[in-house]
C-alpha cells in the first residue's frame, strides 16, 4: 500500500472514529425564587450561551415534579404563558431565561425554597447532529421578593 492510501485510510479511520463534539453550553446568574410553605411552584432564571446550535430539551430536579421552559408574552395587555417543546439557542448566541420573560417553572415542589437553599438543576440539550448532552446547574434560592440584577459585564 503506498504511503499517500495510507495516510488516507488513518484519516479516514479517525475521522470516522472520532467523537462527535457536543455543543458547548455555559450557564451565567442562575437564580431561583425563594417560596412559602404550600406554595406548589416557582422559576428559575439563567443565561445560556453556547457555540454552537443546540436546543434545551428537558430539565429536572430533585426539588420538583415537573420542569420546563415556558414561554411569556404580552397580547393586547394581556400576559400569557406557555410551555416550551425546546428552547433553541444559536450557535454563538446567548438566551436570557429572566423575570417577566421566558424562564424555567418547577412544579409539583417537594419542599419549601428558602433563601441561601440551593436547587440543582439537571439541563438537556440536543445539539444539531442529535448529540445529547447534560448540565448540572446549582442555582441558589433568593427570597421571595427580591429582584434579581447582574452587574453589566464590561469588556
């Protein structure tokens, strides 16, 4: 076999081989909404960004039943929400997961989130190529009642 087939055939095998590099997501100021005793559900609010197309296809957690994306929007004055199949970020591009806008609601909680407590969140995402890949978020509990601000990143 002459040496330029195979130096083809090795690029080719680990070209085949190699593993399919998964979106690259990182998370900035999460938060959750502290709650009362009985309250059933709260929010959770971040920053996504990633390098490449993905989408967040499910979260869970320990603290609720159900999670997931919902979507907020304001119609003739009137603020109305949904739930998300997928929230898709674009390659490069950040999402804002913030109050009064979309963000993540935890349901069905099993206890009451009090400030300092903290609330894993598990975060799935598939990327362009159907590649799965999670992310653990610690997010800490603020009290119920306060607004959250981040300080303007400057470059």
């Amino acid at each position: 076999m002459s040496r330029a087939v195979a130096r083809a055939v090795a690029i080719a095998a680990a070209w085949v081989c190699a593993p399919l590099a998964a979106a690259h997501v990182t998370v900035a100021d999460a938060w959750v909404r502290g709650t009362v005793e009985g309250q059933t559900a709260t929010a959770a609010y971040m920053s996504l960004h990633s390098d490449a197309a993905t989408r967040l296809v499910s979260i869970a957690s320990a603290a609720a039943a159900r999670c997931g994306v919902h979507e907020m929007t304001m119609t003739e004055g009137v603020m109305r929400m949904r739930a998300l199949d997928a929230l898709p970020i674009a390659a490069g591009g950040t999402v804002e997961l913030k109050e009064g806008g979309d963000h993540i609601m935890l349901e069905g909680l099993t206890r009451t989130l009090k400030e300092g407590d903290a609330v894993t969140l598990t975060l799935t995402f598939v990327d362009s190529a159907g590649q799965r890949s999670t992310l653990d978020v610690q997010a800490p509990v603020l009290p119920l009642g306060a607004l959250h601000h981040t300080m303007p990143v400057t470059h």
